[in-house]
C-alpha cells in the first residue's frame, strides 16, 4: 500500500533543511509510505557536488537521516533525536543522475531506541549509500508537547 505523507511541520516559520518546502537552499523532501518503507525521491544535480561529478557525502547523510526521522515518526509513531548512525558510502553518486531513492525501515525498536535502515539507491536497486541511523523516541506525551508532533496520528496523510 502506498500513501502520501503531509509534512505536518511545514508552518511559514519552519525551515529544516531536509523537508520545509520554506527553505529556499534546502532538499524539499516529500515522502510517501510503501508497505514497510518510508521513501523520497531526490533528484542530484550540481549544487551538491562534493568530489567533482559525486554528490557529497554531507549530503548523502542528511538524506539518509532525514529519511530515518520520517521513518521513526510514521513507524514508530513518535518523534525523537538521532543518537547515532553508521554509514557506508559503497559507491560515489553522480550529480548527473536523474533520480534516486531514498528509503527506510524500522528493523528493531528496543525501549526508546528505533534502529532504522536506510539507503540510497537508483532506479534500477543500485545502492550508493546505507546506513543504520538509531534514534532516542520519545514518549508520546513528551512527542506531542515538546516536539511538535501532532496529537493525532491520521493528520500526517492525505485525504
């Protein structure tokens, strides 16, 4: 099954460079849920060249983590702070890709920790770059006064 998800964020005076659609240097994001996954498209280009012809490797991090912080608020149904998160670049991404996928996975959550899976791959399954990004959730209490999320759920989907 798949559904777009609204960024309940998005107010005039939210700029996160990931997803605020207000940021005008920032990546826009825009995700959808896919069965297990929570995914994005992005599409490369110059302006985040870091090696000449491949995207940064900064980049590619805060795609992955941003993706893993949409995962844990769908998924795991809070919100949270990154604790720590492992990379593995297997492979530079051209700037001249046309498009790429960026998506996670829950694959444990132990107490108020979520470790989540994500990765970067091209149409065709190639993957560029992996991570497992482990969050600290909060309650959902502590989610809803303290970080924003909304009291309900069904408010991150589309009609």
């Amino acid at each position: 099954m798949e559904r777009k998800i609204k960024n309940v964020y998005a107010q005039s005076e939210y700029y996160c460079f990931g997803c605020s659609p207000h940021n005008p240097i920032g990546l826009h994001l825009e995700f959808i849920e896919n069965d297990d996954y929570i995914q994005t498209l992005w599409f490369p280009s110059l302006y985040y060249e870091g090696y000449p012809g491949n995207v940064h490797g900064g980049i590619l991090a805060t795609l992955l983590d941003e993706t893993a912080a949409w995962t844990m608020y769908i998924k795991a149904r809070c919100a949270g702070v990154t604790s720590r998160m492992n990379l593995r670049y297997r492979k530079g991404l051209p700037t001249r890709l046309s498009e790429v996928i960026i998506r996670g996975k829950v694959k444990e959550m132990n107490r108020n920790l979520c470790y989540i899976t994500t990765e970067v791959i091209d149409k065709e399954g190639v993957v560029y770059v992996e991570a497992e990004v482990v969050y600290f959730t909060f309650s959902h209490e502590k989610s809803v006064n303290e970080a924003f999320y909304p009291a309900d759920y069904n408010s991150f989907f589309e009609e």
